[in-house]
C-alpha cells in the first residue's frame, strides 16, 4: 500500500514541477520524484522487510525527492545562495543529484538483496530465547555518570525536558564545563539504562503475561527520550524510532498497537518541539512566516542536500580545489572523533563549504556539507556517490543485525546507529564515523564486558 501512496505522490510532484516551471536550469526537475516514485512502487523492499536504517532513509528521501521539488518550484526557486551561482551551474547540480539519487536507489536494491537471504535464514530458525543484559555493567555505568554530573553539573546542562517550554524556546542552550569523556559516558549510560529497563520489564512480561508489564517496557523507551540534547529533535526522534523496531520485534503479536503508539507519541513530539522551536512567541500570527514557500524551500535545501547546496559544492570545489588534499580527508573522516578532536584542528571540506556559502570573514560553518559533494571533492564526477553508498551498506548490514541477534541490548544499540545512518544518507560521512567510534564500539565493548543471560520466549 506505501508503494501505491508514494508512487501517487511521487506523479503529482512531477506534475508541480513541469506545470509551475519557470527557469529553463530546471526543466528536467520533474524527472526526479517520477524515478522516485517508479523505483519504489516496482523495486522497493516489502514492508515486513525494512529496518530501520531503510526506514530512516526513506523518511529522508521522501522530503527530498518528493516534497523538494513541490516547494521548490512553487517558491520560484528560492534560495538564500542561488543568485551567487555562475550561468548553467544549477544544471549540472542537478545533474550529480540525480547521479546520486540513482546510486543510492541501486545500492538500496543490491544490499537490500544481498542480506534479505542472511535474515530468511535466521527467521526460519525459530528463536526459542534471547539473551538480556547483566545488571553489573549498568549500576557501574550509572555510579561513574553519577559522579562527574556531581562534580560538575555541567555535564546534564545540556538536556532539556520534552516539556520545559522555557529551555525550548532557547535558540542557544550555553553549556560550560564538562569534558569530552564525561559527556560521553552519560551518553553511554542513558543507552545502556534504557535497554536494561525495557529487558527487566520483558522478562516480567513473558513470566506472567500482564499487559501491565507490557506497558512499562513501553514507558522504559519514551521515559529516556523525553530528556533531550540541546534543542536537537533528533535526539529524541531517532531513538524512538529505534525502540518501535525492537518493540515489534519483541511483542510479535502486538505489533499494530506498538506502531500506533510510538509513532503517535513520536509525531506529537516532534510537532509540538517544532512549534517552539520556531514560534518564539507561541501565537499563531507568527506561523506565517515558518510556513511560507520561500522559507520551506531554504530549510528543505538546507536539511535535506538539495540542488543549490549541491551547486555550492560545485562552486566551493571550483574555487578551492587546490585544498582537498590528503590531510583534509583525514581531519574530515578523523577530526570529529572522541579524544582525536584536539589533535586534528585543521581545516575540513565543511570549512570550506561554509567559508564559500557566507564568507571568510563571518566565521561561520554551520551548514551541512552533503554527502555526494564530500565525495566529489576527493574523487570528482564519477565517484561523487561513494559515500553515499558506503553509507547505504553500512546501515543495510546494521538492520541485518538487528533482525539476526539474540541479544536485546545489541539489537536497540545498533538500530539506534542504523536510524542515525539512515537518516544522514545526505548529510556528510562523517555521521557514520562519529556514531560508530563514539558511541557504538565503546558500547558494544561495554555489553560484551557486562555479559548477559538467557532467558525463554514464546511470544
């Protein structure tokens, strides 16, 4: 049914696209949600099959593919870098976005292939149990959280609760002290004390078959997620999302309510963490702004690689072509890693995106570099896709993992790196990078060391 809805959608983009045409740069815009729409109706995995790396993929590409080029063309191109570009430079950005787009659709198609066997097999062979984690390894973890946030509170400063309306309306959350190590094991805890909850809930669940405990190993995911990072909506969302693909892989035969809950839970969050975000003073007048064609169409391109970002990497590339050498890859890839930060303080590509998008002499990087301009920085035209591809294999294995393990606490950990992957396809390697050193290996580490125990399921 999914396929049918985003093929419709996908038909009505395009049809946007060529009615409402007014620059010759774009004429062709309509061929990207129609390839969109035909690779997903006719190509696409079945329902039961997506993971939920895929799915945060999808979730991406549906803006990106689809909803882009409606508020795009209906916003007369709008963008706040689009007049800076040479004659005929939109067009061959166009050109490398739909390049990429069709490298990550046959990625998609390939890997999705290439392990749908490897997760047959395992559903074939009937899991009589699972294995939960130890407690040890979380009561230390907490004990060692508990004394850096008491020796500086620094450390929790940055968390804000899902309905403390003053922190939310905060553009900038200030956060002094704290250090790389303690930041980290806090992060680490939380994932460690959110599975351990949900397991010490399931079990419960499986002895007595109380809808109570089922509700309380529900409550054990959105508890965790209501304390968000900062004003990051994307701390609270992937991880929910996480735990719906553990929830309905756990709760076999309650999947549609799980579904229903969690995404219901999720939606409203993210709409109402939205509205005060963007609405500083909380009245309806003020939506006007934050819905208009001109500023749906700098935020989508801004959040979601659209075609003027990709021409700007084009520019910044033409003009500091010279620079990507070696030593930039390098502090790209290892620059943002926990305890190498300080020994990579150079430049980086994103440096130089931004420098070219605003100007040397703001200062100012805060733009998301995408992922096929990073790879056309280093290898040029034909591999300018490489990492968006590198980045499409790595979560299509994390979901194979997910599907395949007996272990609930690998199982949230690495569907949780997935949905993060998953939804920075466009958004620049080095999401995958950061995620996998600083949170995933020390934290596999962390369980493999905690040990775990087995326990029956017949549900």
């Amino acid at each position: 049914m999914y396929k049918l809805i985003l093929l419709v959608l996908s038909l009505i983009s395009s049809f946007v696209a060529i009615y409402y045409k007014s620059d010759d740069d774009f004429t062709f815009l309509f061929i990207i949600p129609l390839i969109y729409g035909l690779w997903t109706y006719w190509y696409s995995p079945k329902t039961e099959n997506i993971g939920v790396g895929l799915f945060m993929l999808y979730c991406t590409l549906f803006f990106r593919y689809i909803v882009f080029p409606v508020v795009f063309v209906l916003s007369a191109y709008e963008t706040y870098i689009y007049k800076s570009f040479p004659d005929g430079l939109m067009y061959e950005s166009m050109q490398l976005f739909v390049y990429e787009m069709l490298a990550i659709l046959a990625s998609v198609t390939y890997f999705d292939k290439k392990y749908k066997n490897k997760i047959k097999i395992s559903s074939q062979n009937k899991k009589s149990f699972i294995r939960i984690p130890k407690a040890r390894g979380v009561i230390i973890m907490i004990l060692i959280s508990l004394g850096f946030i008491i020796s500086d509170s620094s450390f929790i400063d940055k968390y804000s609760f899902f309905l403390n309306v003053e922190e939310m309306l905060n553009e900038i959350i200030e956060i002094g002290g704290g250090n790389g190590v303690g930041d980290s094991i806090i992060i680490w805890t939380k994932i460690l004390l959110t599975i351990f909850l949900f397991t010490f809930f399931y079990k419960r669940y499986l002895k007595h078959k109380s809808s109570f405990y089922f509700i309380l190993s529900i409550v054990a995911f959105i508890i965790p997620s209501l304390f968000y990072a900062s004003s990051s909506r994307m701390s609270m969302l992937l991880p929910l999302i996480a735990s719906l693909f553990i929830l309905r892989n756990t709760y076999h035969k309650r999947k549609k309510i799980i579904t229903i809950l969690i995404l219901s839970f999720t939606s409203f969050s993210m709409l109402i963490l939205t509205l005060y975000k963007n609405l500083s003073n909380s009245t309806i007048s003020s939506a006007a702004s934050f819905i208009d064609w001109d500023s749906s169409s700098n935020l989508l391109n801004m959040y979601f690689a659209g075609i003027p970002n990709i021409a700007a990497g084009i520019s910044t590339n033409l003009k500091y072509s010279n620079n990507f050498g070696i030593d930039i890859f390098i502090n790209d890839m290892l620059g943002s890693l926990m305890g190498l930060a300080s020994s990579f303080p150079g430049q980086s590509s994103r440096m130089f995106f931004g420098e070219y998008i605003f100007g040397a002499a703001s200062g100012t990087y805060d733009q998301i570099l995408p992922t096929v301009i990073q790879g056309y920085f280093y290898f040029g035209f034909i591999l300018a896709p490489i990492f968006s591809v590198i980045m499409v294999w790595s979560f299509t294995y994390l979901d194979s993992i997910v599907k395949t393990t007996r272990r609930l606490d690998y199982a949230f950990l690495i569907a949780s790196i997935s949905a993060i992957v998953g939804f920075a396809v466009p958004g620049s390697l080095s999401h995958l990078t950061i995620s996998s050193v600083n949170v995933l290996l020390p934290v596999l580490l962390i369980m493999y060391l905690n040990g775990s125990s087995r326990i029956k399921i017949d549900d």
